[in-house]
C-alpha cells in the first residue's frame, strides 16, 4: 500500500531512509532548513555535502516549507539530531493541530536529550498530542547511510510498545536489499542506538594511537556491557543488546571510518580539542552530547560505566586519550559478569 511520508532531516541518514521509502514507491517529501539544499535535491537529484557520487530517487520531492511537507501525510519520519528534536517536534505539533491531522510518527534519530535525559520517543510524546499521533516508533540499526546508497545488504529493527505499529514501519521499508526485523522494546533500541556513538569515539581514538583488534574488541565488549548495565535499569530486555540495534550497530559504528563518531574520536586521539574536531566535522557528532548525558545518568542511577567516564573526561579535556586508557588498564580487577 503506497503511503504518504513526511521526512524530516535530510542528513545523510535522513536523506536515504527518504530515498529507501521512494524507491519502495511511497509518496515521499523530505523536508529540510536549507533552500539550497532543497534546491539541489529537486534539481540535481543530489545531496553532495552528506553523500558523494549518489543519484536520488526522481520521485523523491524536497522542500524547505514543513507545513507543506507535512500536509495530508500518513507518516512523519523525524530524523533530525537529539539536541534538536523536541524544538522540531513542537512545530510539527503546531502544524497537525492546525491542519487537524492524525499521523503515525517514526524517528531514526540516534541520541539522549541533555538535561532531561529523555530518549527521542519520549521526547515525541511529550510535544505531540496524542490527539494527532495515532503511534510512535523508532527504526534502528547497523546502517551506514553510505553502504545503503550502495545497496549494500543492510538489516535494521524497527520498534513500537505496540508490535502492529512496528509491523507498518517495517513495511514501509523493507524491500530487497533492506531488511527490516519488528521488536516490542523500545527503550532498549533507542539506548542502544544512542549509546553505541560514545563507544564509537573511543574505538577511533585508540586507532589513532595504533592500538589493534584485540584493543578494539575489549572496547566494543566492555563498552557493550556499559550499555547494557544501563538499558536494563530502565528496564530494557537485555536480549536487545544483542541484536541489531545493539551489538550489530555498535560493530558498524565502531569500526567503521564514514561514522562520523569514529572519525571525531581519531582526531580527539591525535590531539586535537573538542572544539577544533566539531569545526573540522561541519556536522552533529551526537556521541559528544550523548556522552555527557550518559555520564551524568550512570551517576544518577549509581551504575558503573569507566569507559564512558573516561572518554566524558577526554571530552571536556581533563585527561589526555593516554591517561584515560592507563586509568582504565589500572583499574582494580573484578569478575567478567558482574
């Protein structure tokens, strides 16, 4: 069934989930802040400053007017950085209110809110009214945007507390080379899908140093263990973490040299500041505010996570990356499971 969709963000990942949803043959308008971007995209068919060298879906309409993007849609897909989600989600409110619309909303947006600490589902249900959200669902995974533009085999989870309405998500993307599984939790997807960017900033400053595989795999294994001690006091299954939107996300994110986590993490590992590493990027790095939000968590909730205190303390440059790898090296020992 051809559906109507509102994509909001066109971001890499914005951009071709929004393609993925043309190509499947929905009726897609992706809406972004920037007239040239928007200009580019409808005439071009091109996005070059976050994917080089790709051709967009013809169908696949742009525009720079959300109210107009929005109008008469089933979907809205928000896919725009944590920090500024519920910013955008109360404009999108204010234009459902007044077309007086009813949409299932769906994000793919990987972070904590600072201060609040709230995952981007909640964040949703708090600035739209239930009046005109008819559900809530995230779509998560090992999914970098520039394997997909290359129809690389990729397999995501799409989650909702209501497993129906993870069932439409899932079809309205799954097709050949997009694989998408349904998951009933939530919570665990989304601290997942956040958590795994804190990982990735640490796993590309130990590469910056030489560090090997044996390094990057404790990193990943411990790193997955801070994410799960944490999920699961929110009461997220821990199974999740062994999934897509856990495990397999945080190999690709970690690994990999398109994460823009993993690229800000080389460079903090070569010595350069916070500051000069976000200039270099010119796009949202959001392992850098999930960071602090996780940190500030763990000490709320009194769970133990060394690896993202010391990359939080990296950060906010009170340890060089070599202090806080020796201050982790040198930690008493304890038992692998507790």
């Amino acid at each position: 069934m051809v559906e109507k969709v509102a994509v909001l963000g066109a971001g890499s990942w914005g951009s071709m989930l929004a393609n993925i949803l043309s190509e499947n043959g929905n009726e897609v308008r992706l809406w972004s802040y920037k007239p040239a971007q928007v200009e580019e995209l409808n005439n071009k068919h091109t996005n070059t400053k976050y994917i080089e060298n790709f051709t967009y879906s013809k169908d696949l309409v742009a525009y720079s007017d959300m109210k107009e993007a929005i109008n008469g849609v089933d979907d809205i897909l928000f896919v725009v950085p944590a920090q500024v989600t519920r910013s955008i989600a109360r404009k999108v409110n204010n234009i459902l209110t007044e077309l007086n619309m009813k949409v299932n909303i769906i994000h793919g947006s990987k972070g904590i809110e600072q201060k609040t600490y709230k995952r981007m589902s909640e964040v949703l249900a708090e600035e739209i009214n239930p009046k005109y959200r008819k559900s809530i669902a995230v779509i998560s995974g090992p999914s970098q945007a520039e394997s997909v533009a290359k129809h690389d085999i990729t397999l995501v989870t799409t989650a909702s507390e209501n497993i129906k309405d993870a069932e439409h998500v899932q079809s309205l993307f799954i097709n050949e080379y997009f694989r998408v599984y349904t998951n009933d939790d939530i919570i665990g997807v989304e601290i997942g899908a956040a958590l795994k960017n804190i990982i990735a900033l640490g796993a590309g400053a130990l590469y910056s140093l030489g560090y090997g595989d044996n390094t990057k795999a404790a990193l990943m294994t411990r790193g997955l263990a801070e994410i799960s001690r944490l999920g699961t006091s929110f009461g997220a299954n821990p199974l999740t973490f062994t999934g897509l939107s856990g495990v397999g996300d945080l190999i690709v994110t970690a690994t990999s040299s398109d994460s823009r986590n993993w690229r800000a993490g080389y460079q903090l590992g070569q010595g350069k500041s916070l500051d000069e590493v976000i200039e270099h990027m010119g796009m949202v790095i959001e392992g850098i505010a999930t960071t602090k939000a996780a940190y500030e968590l763990a000490k709320q909730r009194g769970i133990d996570m060394p690896i993202t205190s010391a990359i939080y303390h990296v950060i906010n440059d009170e340890l060089t990356v070599k202090d806080a790898i020796n201050n982790l090296m040198h930690r008493e020992g304890r038992a692998e499971l507790d």
